[in-house]
C-alpha cells in the first residue's frame, strides 16, 4: 500500500500550484497534519482549506481524514525507530570526548542507516529487486558525488546479474544509448545534491523511450523523484560525499543482496565463472601463475 510520501511524489506534476504547496508542507510538517484540521493546514501552508480537501482527492484518498489518519499510523510506527536513533546521537555526544573522531563519526553513520532504515518499506525493496530481476539491460546513471556509489552498483550487479553497464557521460555515446533503450531497460538513477542536470537530462529521455527507472535519491521530491516509477529514499546529509556515503552504500548494499536472495542458484554460478574468468586474466597477489 502506497503511503502519502509516495502518492506525492507520484501525484506532483500533475498537481496545481497551490495544492503543490500544500503537497510540500505535508511532507514537511507531518506531525503537525497529524493534528490540525484541513483548515488549519490550509492557513499554514499558505492556501485554503478547498487545496488541502482536493489534493486529498487529487492523492486517491476518501478525503482529508483519511489522509490524516494514514500519517498518524505512519507516526506511531515511527517512534520506537526515532527514540533509537536519538539513544545513538546522545551516546555520541557522550564518546565525543573519550574516542572524539572515530567513535563521534561511526555513531553518527549508524544514525543515518536506521533514519534511512526507518523510512524503507519492505514491499519497496521487493519492488525494486523485481524490476532488477525482470530487466533485460541494467543502466546505472550517476554524476560527482553519486558517481562511486553508481559504479559500485553497476560493478556488482554486472556479477550478480549480468548486462548491467554504468553510463559514464561523454565517455559513452549518449544518443546511441537512448536509441537502444526500450521497455527491457531498467535505468537506476542516483541523485543527490548538488542534483547534476545531465542526470535528470538523461533519466528523462531514457524514461520518454519505455525505461523502467528506479530513483535512488534522498528526498521523494527531488529533481528525479517525479520523473522515477519507484523510489527508495535515503537519509544522506549534505555534503553528500563527506556524511551521506555510508547511508547510500548500506542501501545499495541491501540491494545487491536482494538480487543475490532472489536468485540464489543462478548467483551462486555467476560468482563461480567469474571468479574463474578473474583468474586467467588478473594477476593476484599471493596465487601462484596458472
């Protein structure tokens, strides 16, 4: 079931500009939705309490009292995993000067997974695992700071599953790329500020052709997440390459280990072959020439 944050980001464009108004104070203020009336949320938001009914209607709900209870269920769900994540903080702050740099930074790393943890639905991965598994051609899009996490993904679903590629800008010939993809194509985009345009450029021709895209990105709102069929959002701070990597290759990670999970027999093989093929072509260290 499709919670507020994913029927916003799916709804956006097509919404009116007053009503993506009140889309983005939902977002933003959900506690207090959860508690204000229509009206109340109208006057806050900078429009009416008409918007806030018929972006209710406009999102599939019945109205704003069942939009408001969905974000009140979603709420309590949140408190157990928003109490651990402040328990975390606290003993930071307590480690901060017995062990300062490393313990301050590894408890703050493990802050962001459970943020980005408490916001993943486990129908989200599935979905996302399935459109992986059903692709024909994986494409992996990523500039600046999403560009390692892009070749990792790239790297290891390339082993994993096979026919996935990283497309790396100019280096690849972009319009050959776009006339070849269609709907056997999964484009997995990775975008977090500063959001690069060429990404979104690109996500948009590919999606225009058939792709099926998959947004990786920190905010359902973000410049791709409109343009994505599916999201999986993670909590990474600005500057994205110095806090927000460990968060992004957890998730990642959990990714991978939903194809190999899916696929277990098939995985198995593929890892078998490749590390054979690894070894008469790359030299290791240690191994004796074959």
């Amino acid at each position: 079931m499709e919670n507020v944050q994913e029927r916003i980001r799916k709804h956006y464009p097509e919404l009116t500009n007053q009503q993506k108004l009140a889309a983005k104070y939902i977002l933003a203020e959900t506690k207090v939705v959860a508690q204000k009336p229509a009206k109340v949320v109208g006057a806050l938001s900078g429009t009416s309490e008409t918007t806030v009914i018929r972006l209710s209607y406009a999102l599939g709900y019945s109205g704003y009292s069942e939009l408001q209870q969905e974000i009140r269920s979603s709420l309590l769900d949140k408190v157990q995993k928003e109490n651990a994540i402040d328990s975390l903080r606290a003993a930071a702050e307590d480690l901060r000067d017995q062990d300062d740099l490393i313990s301050f930074n590894m408890e703050q790393d493990v802050a962001y997974i459970r943020q980005t943890l408490g916001g993943l639905k486990k129908e989200q991965l599935e979905q996302a695992v399935a459109s992986i598994m059903a692709a024909k051609h994986i494409l992996v899009v990523g500039f600046r700071s999403s560009y390692a996490p892009a070749n990792w993904l790239a790297f290891s679903l390339n082993v994993v599953k096979g026919n996935a590629h990283l497309y790396r800008g100019p280096v690849d010939d972009a319009n050959y790329l776009l006339t070849q993809i269609n709907s056997d194509w999964l484009v997995i985009t990775l975008s977090f500020p500063r959001y690069v345009s060429e990404t979104i450029l690109f996500t948009k021709a590919a999606k225009e052709r058939g792709a099926v895209v998959l947004g990786i990105t920190d905010d359902e709102l973000s410049p791709v997440g409109p343009i994505a069929d599916q999201v999986l959002k993670v909590h990474a701070p600005a500057p994205t390459a110095l806090k927000g990597m460990t968060a992004i290759f957890s998730m990642l990670s959990v990714l991978v280990s939903g194809v190999v999970q899916a696929d277990g027999e098939q995985v198995k093989e593929r890892l078998l072959n490749y590390e054979n093929t690894s070894r008469q072509i790359y030299p290791f260290v240690g191994e004796t020439d074959m």
